[in-house]
C-alpha cells in the first residue's frame, strides 16, 4: 500500500517562497505520475502540478509562473516550490499519486501565508 | 483545462438514493472518478474507470457514465456517507465544483 507524507513549514510570510515535500513510502516512485493538489479553507480542490520520476513536468497554467516541481528518487521524495506567495495561497496542501485517478493521497498539510 | 460541473448540495434520507451529477463536454468519451472528502480529511477515491470500486469501497457506490453527465449514485445512503463529492475525467487533472451530500 503506497502510502505519502507531506512536511514543511506551516507558516510562511507574504512574498516568501513556500516549500513543501512529499515522501512516498510502500511503494516505488516510478510507478505514477505525483501531483500536488491544494484546497482553500471551504473551497473546492485545486491542482497545482505533477511531476514524473524522469523529472518532466505538467503545472496549472494559473500557476505555472509561481510553481516548481521536483523530485528526489534516491530519497523518494518529490518537493513544491510557490513562489510570491500571498494571503490566496493559503491552504491545505495534498501530495498525491496520479494514474488516470488520484488514488493515494497524504494527510494534507496546512499552510497559512501570514506576517 | 476541462471544466467539470456538479450541483453544489444533494439532500438524502438515510435509506434512500442519493444521485450526484457531474457535466462535461463530451464527458461520456472519458472515463470518470469520484472522490469522497469527510471534514478535515483526505479524499479518498470511491469510483474510478466510470463504474469501478477499489477495494474496500461498499458497493452502495456506484458509477455511470454516457454523453455529457457521469452520474455516482448511493444506494441505501447512510449517515457516514454525508460528505463532499468531486468527480474527476481520467485524463484530465482538474476537479468537479464538488457537491456536498447532507444526509437528513
């Protein structure tokens, strides 16, 4: 059972860059696609990007100027970079795998953007 | 981006049908997915290739999908089922609005 934990910081500042990673345990990081995916407090689900073990990439064309996705496979890991970040960017946070559905996901994480 | 549409609230007695639509252009072309999401949790995939469930999923859930509309259709709802629903086309990445079931 693929399972995905996501750490970082929960607080980040106005213009500040947030980073995020997602470790993927269970589970070999070659075998999907790995999304980030974001959703505002009592909004809807929003995806940001993903990333392939090969490193190419695919981000939301609203974002996509702000965004940065990595990934580690030594370490079974793949990271989030936001850029510029404001009050709007304040969500939770969900690292998940992609194969036609989104079938493993973490926990989420919350992150505030706030002074 | 592929826009995909769900009414935004869906009310059911427990015991009876709840049905949640989910419209899209040419949607029935796609196979379609739907996420359960409860309060402060993850979503977790409850249909997936327009009518299959993984495991562990009860087989109260249930999927179709043809033209514009893929439908996810709860049988003998219960209260545990009360949550928000997102519908998802498999090769696109964007959600559904959401649709919130209220089990009264």
């Amino acid at each position: 059972q693929v399972q995905l934990q996501e750490s970082g910081p929960g607080l980040v500042k106005p213009s500040e860059t947030l980073s995020l990673t997602c470790t993927v345990s269970g589970g070999s990081i070659s075998s999907y696609y790995w999304s980030w995916i974001r959703q505002p407090p009592g909004k809807g689900l929003e995806w940001i990007g993903y990333i392939y073990y090969s490193g190419s990439t695919n981000y939301n064309p609203s974002l996509k100027s702000r965004v940065t996705i990595s990934v580690d496979t030594s370490k079974n890991q793949f990271s989030l970079k936001l850029s510029s970040v404001t009050a709007a960017d304040t969500a939770v946070y969900y690292c998940a795998s992609l194969s036609g559905s989104y079938a493993y996901w973490g926990q989420g994480t919350l992150v505030t953007v706030s002074s | 981006s592929y826009e995909l549409t769900q009414p935004p609230s869906v009310s059911v007695s427990p015991g009876q049908t709840a049905s949640i639509t989910c419209s899209g252009d040419k949607l029935g072309d796609k196979y379609a997915c739907w996420y359960q999401q409860k309060p402060g949790q993850s979503p977790v995939l409850v249909i997936y290739q327009d009518s299959k469930r993984p495991s562990g999923i009860p087989e109260r859930f249930s999927g179709s999908n043809s033209g514009n509309t893929a439908t996810l259709t709860i049988s003998g709802t219960q209260a545990m089922d009360e949550a928000d629903y997102y519908c998802q086309a498999w090769d696109s990445t964007d959600f559904g609005t959401g649709t919130k079931v209220t089990v009264l």
